[in-house]
C-alpha cells in the first residue's frame, strides 16, 4: 500500500495500491480526474488543466477542476438559506432570520470549579455567530465574509462587545444560543446574543457587539458596500440582547496603572483565519492582570471591551489593569442595592456584634479597567480597552 499526500493542493490523501511490478493500481480511493502511472479513472482533463505529483515512481495527475471541488465537499458551505443544520444541532428561527444552536458544555470547556469559562463562552458566541451566516446561504469561503464582501475583499472586525453573564452553565449542562444581527449605523451590523439552558429555559448571559468591515489588503476600515448591505440587510431584527442607549466609556491607563504585566507575546496558535490574533485571546490577557487571590473568590458578571487596533504576531503586548473603585461585593447584592439598604440604619454596636449585616459586606474592587496595548519603541498604541464587573463566587455557577 502507497500513500500519496498532496494536501497543499487539493486537501485530500490519494491512497493506491501498487503491485511489485510497480503496474497500474489494483484500487483507487479518490475521486474522478485521478490518473494513475498513466492509466486514467473515470474522466480526464486537457493537459494545461493538470497538476502532476511524483513519488516513489508513481505519477499522479490532478485536474484542476477538481481541486475546488474537493475543498467545497469538505466544507459543503450551502449556496442557499438552509432552515436545519442537523451536524451543528441549528435551526433558523425568529421567523426566518434568527438562528438557534444547542450545545453541550465539554469537559475542555470549563474550569475547576466546572463552570464554563468565560473564554469558552466568547468561543461559543463566535462560533454560533459563523454558523447562522453559515445557514444563511451568504457565506463565502471567508471567515464570516459574505460573497459580496468577498468580491470588495472586505472582512468583518469586531469594534465593540459586552457579555453578561448571570449564571454559569456547568460540565455536561445543554444550552441554547440564540443569535440574530441588526443595523448599527450607517456602516455597521450590531449582532446580539441569548444563552439559556434547555432544560428550565435559566438565562445563563446576554451578549452585545458592534462590527464594521476592514478592507483585508490595506487593513482600513471600509464603508458597507451597497451590494453587502442588500445581502445582511433581510436579516436584520430590531431585538436587542443589552439595551446600548448610553454606552459607559472606559478611560485610558497609563503606566502607573497598578497592576502590569509585560512581555506578551502572540503565537501562531493565536491568529485566526483573518491572520490577527484572535479576540478571546485578549480577554485572557486582560484577566492575567488581575491578582490570583481575587479570581480564586470572585466570577466575572460583566465584560465591555472596546477594540482599537488589531494585534499581530509580531507585536508585544502589555496588559494594564486598574481596580475602578472599591465597594461592596456580597452573594448576588448589588453595590447600589447595599447602599439603599444601609440607607435609615444606624451602624450601632448591637448590629455589629450581631454580624447579620456586616457578616456579607466584603470592602473589594468589584470593578476594573483594563488596556491592552502593543509597546514600540517611539509610542505604545492601544490594541483593547476593557471594563469588567465581579461578584463573589457562588456554589454552581
């Protein structure tokens, strides 16, 4: 048995048995436009038509035509609306234009507590988010990109995005996402996000995001092309996940931030298919700077994040981290809730000693900012500014 691989071209294994005479091939496990020492399969090709691949004394031609063909079987990306994907466990809703994935939280997916991180769940937002334009029937072979961004060589760049999560799903735990898109501006699409369990329909989060097009060769951000729009245009739902009326602005760190860590470095692993690093790897680097002890004792209940460039391998990145203000955390209490319920008391001995008050306030920062920003050596230019909002730790998720 002989085993041919010529994946740079054609994404697949040519797989061939050859007798020892070095003949023509006993079997052929490929499909047509395969020729073999010679001897052709079922169709042929003009020559200029043709990519040839020697091994071993073996000769293998491929015809061209078939190339594409073998990268759409693979991805198999539907040329029109589809209304159930049974592989992706999705469904179109929302009369239409919505799109609705159960998952199952995997064991890689949470953290020792067994709760789902929260990079999992920006990895579950994304990934749910590819699949309705997926469905959709606009995908090209894009990461997103419709066929008319493809034609405009345009990509989409997220700019602004905010997840709140209320309850952690946990290992093993079914859960609905639900996704849909809306207008945001002239030259912007807002996509927003629901996550539910299936089982009692408990919102775990609500997610919120902003995204314009990025021309993919001069890395500008682009107007929405008129053809683009009549494509998402249909789509969108006048739905939001997180009312965005007065969106909070995050101030800019400086380097007397308390808390920074330097010598950041993206690896390949990082870039996704637009060749930036990917946003959940910002997040990571946002949280690196917060001190072990309080992540041990607290969950993440809020994260706004605001995108300024993008980061590629060869930057180097510092990650900056401030405490935003010190309150009170308690199980599930809001600072301000406290503050009215404080309001007409009277702190007196008699409540202290008795410590049914006091017992649950915990003076911490429940709140922080981040930046995250490629050094250089003239001036540092800021890649992400972050806000994020904690709570104590609670039993499950």
């Amino acid at each position: 048995m002989a085993s041919f691989s010529i994946s740079k071209l054609a994404f697949f294994t040519v797989k061939c048995s050859i007798n020892r005479d070095g003949h023509e091939a006993n079997r052929l496990n490929i499909i047509n436009g395969i020729k073999v020492n010679g001897t052709s399969s079922l169709s042929s090709a003009p020559q200029s038509d043709v990519l040839t691949h020697k091994e071993g004394g073996s000769t293998i031609s491929v015809s061209k035509n078939v190339l594409i063909n073998a990268q759409e079987i693979r991805q198999n990306i539907p040329t029109k609306k589809q209304l159930v994907d049974p592989f992706r466990q999705g469904q179109i809703v929302e009369e239409g234009v919505g799109y609705r994935q159960t998952v199952v939280i995997r064991s890689y997916e949470v953290g020792p507590d067994k709760t789902t991180t929260i990079e999992s769940i920006l990895n579950l937002l994304q990934e749910t988010a590819l699949n309705h334009v997926w469905m959709s029937g606009l995908l090209g072979d894009g990461f997103g990109a419709t066929h008319g961004m493809m034609r405009n060589n345009l990509i989409w760049v997220v700019s602004r995005m905010q997840v709140q999560v209320d309850h952690y799903p946990i290992w093993g735990e079914v859960m609905e996402i639900d996704t849909w898109v809306g207008a945001s501006g002239k030259n912007g699409m807002r996509r927003d996000w629901l996550l539910r369990s299936q089982a009692t329909g408990l919102v775990f989060a609500r997610a919120t995001s902003t995204w314009v097009m990025m021309n993919q060769q001069t890395r500008r951000l682009s107007k929405m092309p008129d053809e683009v729009r009549a494509e998402i245009a249909p789509w969108f739902v006048e739905k939001q996940a997180i009312p965005d009326d007065c969106p909070e602005k995050i101030h800019k760190l400086d380097s007397n931030a308390r808390y920074v860590k330097s010598g950041l470095k993206p690896k390949r692993s990082d870039l996704d298919m637009n060749q930036h690093v990917n946003n959940v790897k910002y997040v990571r680097w946002m949280l690196e700077g917060i001190p072990d002890e309080f992540l041990e004792n607290h969950q993440l209940s809020d994260i706004i994040l605001e995108y300024r460039r993008e980061c590629g391998i060869s930057d180097n990145v510092q990650s900056l981290c401030e405490p935003s203000q010190v309150g009170i955390i308690t199980n599930g209490v809001q600072p301000s809730n406290m503050i009215s319920l404080l309001n007409g008391f009277s702190l007196s001995s008699g409540i202290i000693e008795g410590k049914e008050l006091l017992q649950s306030l915990n003076p911490e920062p429940f709140s922080y900012t981040h930046l995250l920003q490629a050094k250089g050596e003239s001036k540092n230019e800021e890649i992400v500014r972050g806000k994020t909002y904690w709570r104590k730790k609670r039993a499950m998720g």
